[in-house]
C-alpha cells in the first residue's frame, strides 16, 4: 500500500483515523503529520458482531450494548463500559487501548460498526414485554422467549439462575399434571398456597398484586418445602434438584436483594431466609426490619425500593419488585410495623402442624413434582398470552377467589375489618392463581380453593391479632411521650431551645408556657428549667433531646407504658414506632443522630416534632 493511499475505513468523529475489523483480523491507523503518510497505532481492531439495544419499561431504549471480539476473547460490553479502562481490560489481546484519547477511537469504531448492523432488542428482567417486532412476549431467565424464536436477548442473569431455567429433557402430560396438583393438595396446605403465589407471579405484570407473601415458620417446618413448589414452576437446579436457588438470601445486602428483585419479573419469587431467633441483637433486628421495609413497601406501594440519582443528580430509573415477593421466616421482626403487616398476606406454619409435610418433600415426593410443575409453568405463560384480556381474565379469577374465600373469614376478630380489608383482598389476589393452576390442568379451581381456604382464614385470624398488637404498643407509646412532654413543658420541667442552644418561644403558634420558658428578670432573654429540647425546622421538623434526658421525664412521670426503658433501649424502641427519625448514614447508630448545638456537637433522638406538638 502506497504512503499516501489512505487505509480501510474512515473513523466518524476522529479526523486523520481509520480502521479495518474483521472477525480474525484488524488494525488502526493514524495519519502522519506533513508527509501524508499512515502510521500504524493498533495491530487489531474490535469487531463487532452485535449491536444490542436495551428496552426501558417503557418501550423506550435504554441503553447501548455490542458483543465485541477481540482476538480470541468474544465478550457482550456496554457502551459505558467501553468508556473504563476496565472494560477493555477484559480483553486479552487488547494492547495499547490504556489511553483515553485510543479508547475514544476504539468507540467510535465499535459504534460505527454498530450502525450498519440491524438492532437487537434486549431486556434486563424476565417476564412480559411489548416488543416493536412480536407484541406481548415472554422472556425466560435463559433467553428462551414465549412465542419460540422471538429475536431478544437477555442480560444480568446469574448463572445458576440461568441453568435452572433452562428446559426439561421431555413435558408431563395432563394426566401427570393432575397427579402432581393432587400430591400437593394431600401434603399440606402452604404449598398448595405457595403454588398459588408462584401461579399468579406469571402475570404481574399484566395484573399488579401490590403485596408480598411471607411464610413465618421455625426451623424444620418445611417453609422452603412449601415455597419451592411455586418456585419449581419456572426453575429446576442443576446438577441436583435440592436445594432450591433462591431470588436472593435475606442476609444479603439490601442492594443485592433489590437488583435480583428487580430482574424476576413474572415468575415465582423466593428470598430465603430470615435467620433471626429470640437471642439476635438489636443490630440484626434493625437490619431485618430495613430490608423488610424495602421490600414490602415497594411491592405494596408499587414505587422503586431505593431511589436513584445519575452524577449530575438527576433521577435515574430504580428497581423494582416485577412479581409477588415470596419471603421465608424463621422469625418475622419484633418491631415490624403494622402497616408493613397491612401489605403482606402471612401464612404462620407449626413445625408438625400438617401445614406442609416436609417429610414427604424430603423423602422424594418433591422430586417426583419436578417435570410437572415446569409443564404447568410453561402451560400457565402459554394460557396467558392467548387471552385477549389477561387483566380482566385475572381480576374474575380474583373476584371468584374472594368469594370463596369470604364465608371462612369469620374466624377474623370482630375489630380487624378495617385493617384486614386490604390484606384479605391481596389474600385473594393470590389465591386466584389456583385458577390458572385449574385451567392447564383441568381441575376446578374450587376444589383446589377449598384445600386452601380455611386454614388460609385462620392464619389471617393470626396476622389480625398481630396487627392489632403491633398498633396497641405503637399507639400507646406514641401517645404517652407526647403527654409527658407536654405536661414536662407546661409546668417548666423541660424547656425549648433553638438550634444554636438559645432559650426561647421559637415554635410558631405556640405560647411561651407550651415551650416551658419565662422571661428574664430584666425582660432582656428568657430562660428556661429542666432537660432542653432543641427546636430543629430543618430536620423534620423535630425536637432534639438526648436519651438520658428523655428517659428521666419518661421516669418521673410514672407513666407505665413508657417508664421501663433503659437509656440504651429507649431510642430503638422510638425508632420502632416511628415516632422518632431514623439516622440513615450511621448503619450502628440508626436511632440517634450526632447534631451541632451552638459549639457542642450533641448525640440526640430526633423526636418527630408534630407528636408531640400540635404544627
């Protein structure tokens, strides 16, 4: 090749580069100054063989992905991978891409190859998605799609998830299927119930349900058994079928726990397990509550579990709970709020109660189910996208599950209605799985309803009395803090300061004896007696004041419902019922906060102010 005849392609948007990427071979040059010459910078480029598009919830593009080879390394990057050094890295024939001005070139021919390749939708979570070339389409965790063939990749799937979706070496017949449902229905009903859940998490999101199902059991009660049935509907584990591969262990970090959420979309979920006993601490009560309040909330609140932000602060789309979360517990949190309880459905399992029999899973009786329920899980994603309407077609199935359910839920207390309304209707959401259950098996939901029911209602009855528990004590104790402040400053036992340490009347719309201060003998400052509670508009609003000040006008009072607590107890239990605000960048000191008072830096519970004072 002659000096000045240019070299293979033009680089768009690097003047003076150009470019040759082939499968097994390459090369870049840059032109030389003055004498029209090339020199030659790489002896290889990236080749490209991919250009994947990711497609946002709402159908929009998300992101840029190419599958990218380079010698002999064929690797899937994104396009903000390719702007790291550590996204070349990867690569092991990648010399002399260490540079940031040689990665931007690298960029631009990946691109620029990209362009003339036809696009590749992918996706970032199982489950249903609009696709601009197939309509409704499902997609598995392997990448296998409902209808066959449809041309979509998925990424982020962790390879035991992965191997676990892929399919069976044959398909039960009807008459297996029948049999497997009728196994289920003899050995106890919390796996029938979990069937349910796994059922009904196929079509999320086509019809919401906006709560999560918690199985609350000790240990050797058979709850990952039970929750393994609806599980095994879209995953069997290799190289052996037990233990399950859960969506995520409950002692992960909340991250990890919402970023396998997020990526189950429509399909039977499991976090596994809730490990707490009567003799944890505190510390890992706190953290058990935190994540429960992720989840729950978010899947009851249909909103992101954490909100996110992109470097320059504006909002970055979050993860999200895509199915029915299905939690197993050897012990639920002490602590947990009511209104988490108000958007769960809690089945509570005894150890040799009949609710599962766990003996019959583990003597292989759960092996035996295994070519069946992938047979009914393909047959129920198959069932939904025939229907013209799958959301009406599920909100019949629900309407008929409540029904039924209905005429046992007398066992509830009789002062629960309100509370429970939204936990039976979420109780029946799920329950209308058993209805997609019944119409690929040729059962009638009824009868499977009917295994399920009863002893469904009665641990609802259980659910109902914990949450009138957990009310009474939150109630109580709220209530009782705000009257003995009240009472400490109006007869001049406590007083209000601002946030720099002053005395004074500095909460609007209250008088100067509601604050617990007086005026000065000479008029000019006021002054106040007793513990100070700090006046903090910009915290809440809240009131400061240290736990040992608290606890001793909690004492004097005498008031039995507060007077118990030790100083050290005092601001978890606050934190608890949410009565005071949570610390959230000190993970051990998450019920008090470290505040600048005038020149001392005080460590102090952060009252939520509108308890205690009327705003």
């Amino acid at each position: 090749m002659l000096p000045n005849t240019p070299p293979g392609l033009p680089i768009i948007g690097a003047s003076g580069w150009r470019y040759i990427a082939e499968e097994d071979s390459g090369a870049v040059w840059k032109a030389q100054r003055g004498n029209g010459g090339w020199e030659l910078v790489l002896d290889w480029a990236p080749y490209v063989s991919e250009r994947l598009v990711v497609i946002g919830d709402d159908g929009k593009s998300a992101g840029r992905y190419y599958t990218i080879t380079i010698g002999s390394d064929t690797l899937t990057k994104s396009l903000a991978d390719l702007r790291t050094a550590d996204g070349w890295n990867d690569f092991s024939d990648d010399s002399g891409a260490a540079s940031r001005t040689i990665r931007e070139v690298l960029i631009n021919i990946v691109t620029d190859q990209g362009k003339r390749l036809p696009r590749t939708p992918v996706v970032s979570h199982t489950g249903w998605h609009h696709l601009s070339d197939t309509g409704l389409t499902y997609v598995y965790a392997d990448g296998r799609t409902y209808p066959a063939g449809c041309r979509v990749r998925i990424i982020g799937a962790p390879e035991p998830l992965r191997r676990a979706a892929e399919p069976l070496q044959r398909t039960a017949s009807t008459a297996e299927c029948q049999q497997a449902i009728s196994d289920i229905s003899a050995h106890g009903w919390a796996s029938l119930m979990a069937l349910s859940v796994g059922a009904r998490s196929l079509g999320h999101t086509l019809r919401p349900v906006a709560a999560t199902f918690i199985i609350d059991a000790a240990p050797n009660s058979g709850k990952t058994s039970a929750a393994n049935v609806g599980r095994s509907l879209l995953l069997t584990p290799r190289p052996k079928p037990w233990p399950p591969v859960p969506t995520k262990g409950m002692n992960s970090t909340v991250t990890d726990i919402e970023c396998a959420i997020d990526f189950e979309g429509d399909m039977p979920t499991l976090l596994d397990d809730i490990p707490l006993t009567h003799a944890s601490s505190g510390a890992e009560i706190r953290d058990m509550e935190r994540k429960l309040e992720h989840i729950i909330r978010a899947a009851g609140n249909a909103t992101e579990i954490k909100g996110r932000r992109n470097r320059d602060l504006t909002p970055k789309p979050g993860n999200r709970v895509r199915s029915v979360p299905l939690i197993a517990a050897q012990m639920l949190p002490s602590s947990m709020q009511e209104s988490l309880y108000r958007r769960s459905v809690v089945a509570y399992l005894s150890r040799d109660g009949g609710e599962v029999d766990w003996r019959w899973y583990k003597n292989g009786g759960g092996q035996l189910l295994t070519v069946p329920l992938r047979t009914i899980g393909d047959r129920i994603i198959a069932h939904l996208h025939a229907l013209e309407e799958p959301d009406s077609y599920l909100e019949e199935l629900e309407t008929q599950a409540l029904k039924q359910l209905t005429p046992h839920l007398s066992v509830l207390p009789s002062t629960s209605s309100d509370a429970m309304e939204g936990v039976v209707t979420a109780a029946a959401a799920m329950l209308a799985g058993l209805g997609l259950v019944a119409a690929v098996t040729d059962h009638k939901m009824s009868d499977l309803i009917e295994v399920v029911a009863a002893p469904l209602a009665d641990s609802l009855a259980q659910q109902a009395l914990r949450m009138h528990q957990q009310s009474t004590i939150q109630d109580d104790v709220t209530a009782a803090v705000g009257e003995v402040l009240r009472q400490a400053l109006s007869r001049r036992r406590a007083h209000i300061c601002d946030a720099k340490g002053t005395v004074g009347p500095v909460v609007p719309g209250h008088s100067e004896q509601e604050q617990g201060v007086i005026t000065s003998r000479n008029g000019s400052s006021w002054e106040g007696k007793g513990p100070a509670l700090y006046w903090l508009p910009d915290r809440g609003p809240a009131l400061g004041i240290t736990s040992s000040n608290l606890n001793m006008l909690l004492k004097e009072s005498g008031d039995p419902r507060v007077n118990t607590y030790s100083d050290r107890v005092l601001p978890e239990v606050l934190l608890r019922v949410g009565l005071a605000y949570r610390n959230t960048t000190q993970k051990d000191r998450v019920a008090s906060h470290r505040v600048r008072v005038g020149v001392d830096s005080l460590r102090l519970i952060l009252l939520k102010a509108e308890f205690v004072m009327e705003l």
